[in-house]
C-alpha cells in the first residue's frame, strides 16, 4: 500500500526497515479535559489504519503518549484548586474509556510522560554536550538555528517562523524560536528533580524521549493532527535528529485533517467543540466511525449533525444485515474473498477510507434487497461483515435476545397472519420503547438494536 508522507509531499510505498515489523507513534491527548470530535477523527483513522496494516500481515506495534505534564495541566489547577494527579487520573481514565467505547482498541501500550523522566534527562543532556542546548535562569532550551534542517516539515525556512507560536516569548534566550526543554519549578507547580534543578519537561521532548527508549532514533511512522506539524513535530525531528546524528527520524509523517465546526477548527480554546461523550448519547459508536472514516483522513471537513444521522442510518442498515445472518455459519468462498478483496481495495491508495465505505454500504444495499437468500448466500455476507468489522470496526454486533423473544415474534407473526395488524403494531411499537426493533422479510421477523 501507498500512503502520503507529510515530509516529502509524496505517496510513499508503506514497508518495514527489516522483517515484518511496523512501528507506529501517535501523539496522544494531553489529559486536561474531555476528549472531543476532533479527536474523535484522529484517533479513529489510526485505530483503522493499524488494524489495515495487522490486516495485511504487518506486526504493528503501535504507540501512543499520554501528556500528563504541561502547561494546560497547570492552567487547569490554577482555575479549578484540583491537584495535578487528580486532573490526570480523572481524564485520562476519562480518555481510555471513551476510546473504549469508541472500538479504539489497536493501541499497544500508553506511555505517560511523567513516567519517562530519567529518560527525558538523559536526552536533553546529550543535547547539552552536543551543543545543541544551553541553560538559563527559567530552564534549558533547545538552539534552533544550530538545526539547519528546522521547518523542513512545515515547509517554513526560519526566517518565516514565527516567534511565540505555541513558542513561549523570553528575552532571556538566546533566539526567540528556541524552545524550551526543561521548565524550572515556579511556586505550586508539580516538579522533579534534574541537573538543572526542580522542574519539568517541555512539550516536545517527551515523544522523543519515549520513542527513543521504544523504537530507537529511527522508526517508520508518526501521526497525529496536522496542528502538530509546527511546532510540535518540527520540534521532534530537531531534538531526534540533533541528538543521534541519524536521520530520518521518521520514515512517513501522516497527518489528519481539521474537523471544523462553521469552517472554524473544532478547539477547546474556542468552546466549539462537542465532546464524543455527548455525541454517544444519541448515535452508536459504529455510526460515529462511519462518519469520520466517510471523510479523507487528510481533508479538512465541517462537523455537521446531518453527517451523523446519515451515519447513524448507515450503521443500522449493516446492523440489520448483522442479525440477518448471525446465526448461519459463516462461508469463507472464492466469491467472498473477492467481495472482500474489492471493499478493501482502496485502503491500498492513501488509505482511501470514504471509498471504502461507498463498497460497504453497495454491498449492504445488494445484500438487504434480497429477498430470499440460501444458506450458502448468508455465510458469505456473515464471512464478508466479520472482516468488514476486523478493519474498520463498524458493524454493531450485540448478542441476540434470549429465546423467551422467538414466543413474542411468533405471538405477533399470529396477529398479522390473521390481520390484526393493531395488536401486532401495539407489540412492535413496545418493543421499539425499550430499544428493540423488528424487521420484517419475506422469510420472518428479524429482531435487531
């Protein structure tokens, strides 16, 4: 498979340096409050991007960070009075379940900052030998000049760079792009200790530190929003680079687009972001997959309701379809494998999600306006949604009610037969309160939720 690479601007042919293992870097949320859509958008795509590539063969080992140190943290204790460890054990248990909840579940392991502080020294102190950082009285920052590469991600020389973006303004350094590495301990602040005193990390340092100690200075792909590309991931490319003298660090950058609400980024900062909790309230989590794997992952799109009850129609539809085939046994053919081989087909390009899901939802369409299907027919569709669901992650498969339910549809298939179709009405619409509902075929009454 191609997929783009932010660095080089180009499809790049996606394979592993040695063997079959992929090592896979997303930035994970800093925990200061719920996680919203836009993350939503981000975190799904890499979720099906990862099981894609384990789909295909590749041992994927996919590794996310969880900023538990940083500025917005402290913002967050200053405003509320709560402790650091309150504010990050309440949302990044928040974070985990929603991904949970969400059908996330390709990530290998979470990697907390604070829990990598030996390692975050030991590199901003190779960086210091190298020359390529230096003290000053509120911590220790990064030369950015020193870095002839700086801004060959976001295609900026550093001229064009602007000061004081997501860069803290400081007449003490030496350079206004420098950033800092290590921020000295101010009063009420949670610390650690260092050579340079009581403090704590920068923003950038951290990935590095941990992709280092997992994967070595080099590995395959790094992800994330594409807000980060500066000065975050500008960042990490100096301090990776700068600190082993090996590049490149990172063999393909894939960044997702903006999820916008009236055509402005979905942000915190800006109150105009709808959580994934609120959303889940009134749509499935299949639907809201269906919605941002509907939309290139590149693509800067608007969020609208309309999007999700469209999805939501959609992730009911292949639910139907579900428990219309979920008792027979499911039928790996030649026939099956190819419906496969299609649906699948444009991942190949880009990671061509929304063509994907046009397959999906043809395939779903052809399979509901059968009337009658054999045997043969319902194991291949069972077969064909099983893989469906290993990828993407969008079928809504809940267990089938006990069979006390099979006296009900027959008590009501009574009714129609003999056209009280009040009473048959009265059942289904009872059964619709509580979340179940009936289908009626050619071949009987299907109950699905």
């Amino acid at each position: 498979m191609e997929i783009r690479d932010t660095l080089s601007n180009s499809l790049k042919k996606v394979e592993p340096r040695e063997g079959k293992r992929i090592n896979m870097f997303v930035c994970g949320p800093t925990v200061q409050d719920k996680p919203h859509m836009g993350h939503g958008r981000t975190y799904i795509f890499f979720d099906v991007l990862a099981r894609y590539l384990r789909y295909k063969g590749v041992r994927l080992f996919y590794l996310m960070n969880i900023t538990d140190i940083e500025d917005h943290i402290i913002d967050k204790m200053n405003e509320t009075g709560r402790s650091w460890e309150d504010i990050v054990t309440t949302y990044s248990s928040e974070f985990f379940d929603i991904m949970r909840r969400l059908k996330n579940n390709s990530v290998n392991y979470h990697a907390f900052a604070t829990d990598y502080i030996d390692e975050i020294i030991s590199q901003i102190s190779r960086l210091m030998k190298n020359g390529y950082a230096y003290e000053i009285t509120d911590g220790v920052y990064f030369r950015t000049r020193k870095f002839s590469d700086y801004g060959k991600l976001s295609k900026q020389n550093l001229d064009q760079l602007i000061a004081g973006a997501r860069v803290e303004v400081n007449d003490l350094k030496e350079d206004s792009l420098d950033f800092a590495l290590w921020k000295k301990k101010k009063t009420g602040e949670p610390s650690w200790p260092s050579p340079w005193g009581e403090g704590r990390p920068g923003w950038h340092i951290e990935d590095t530190a941990i992709t280092e100690l997992f994967f070595g200075p080099m590995y395959e792909i790094h992800g994330g929003a594409k807000d980060l590309i500066f000065p975050h991931h500008e960042s990490e490319i100096a301090q990776m680079e700068a600190v082993s003298g090996k590049k490149p660090m990172v063999k393909y950058w894939i960044h997702t687009g903006h999820l916008n609400v009236d055509d402005i980024k979905m942000s915190k900062s800006l109150k105009n972001f709808v959580t994934i909790e609120e959303a889940l309230k009134s749509y499935w989590p299949e639907a809201i997959r269906i919605m941002m794997l509907s939309m290139h992952y590149s693509a800067a799109v608007n969020f609208e309701e309309k999007s999700v009850r469209d999805a939501q129609m959609t992730a009911e539809r292949v639910s139907i379809l579900w428990h219309r085939v979920s008792g027979s046994v499911e039928l790996k053919s030649d026939r099956a494998m190819e419906i496969v081989k299609k649906i699948f087909a444009p991942l190949e390009d880009d990671m061509n999600t929304p063509e994907t899901m046009k397959e999906i939802i043809s395939f779903v369409k052809d399979s509901l306006s059968k009337n009658r299907m054999t045997d043969e027919e319902k194991g291949e569709i069972k077969f064909v949604l099983n893989e469906i669901e290993k990828v993407t992650g969008i079928v809504h498969i809940t267990p089938l009610p006990d069979r006390s339910m099979d006296i009900v549809l027959g008590i009501r298939d009574d009714f129609r037969k003999r056209g009280d179709y009040e009473s048959a009405d009265k059942i289904r619409d009872s059964l619709k309160e509580k979340g179940i509902m009936i289908e009626d075929t050619a071949e009987g009454s299907y109950l699905w939720w």
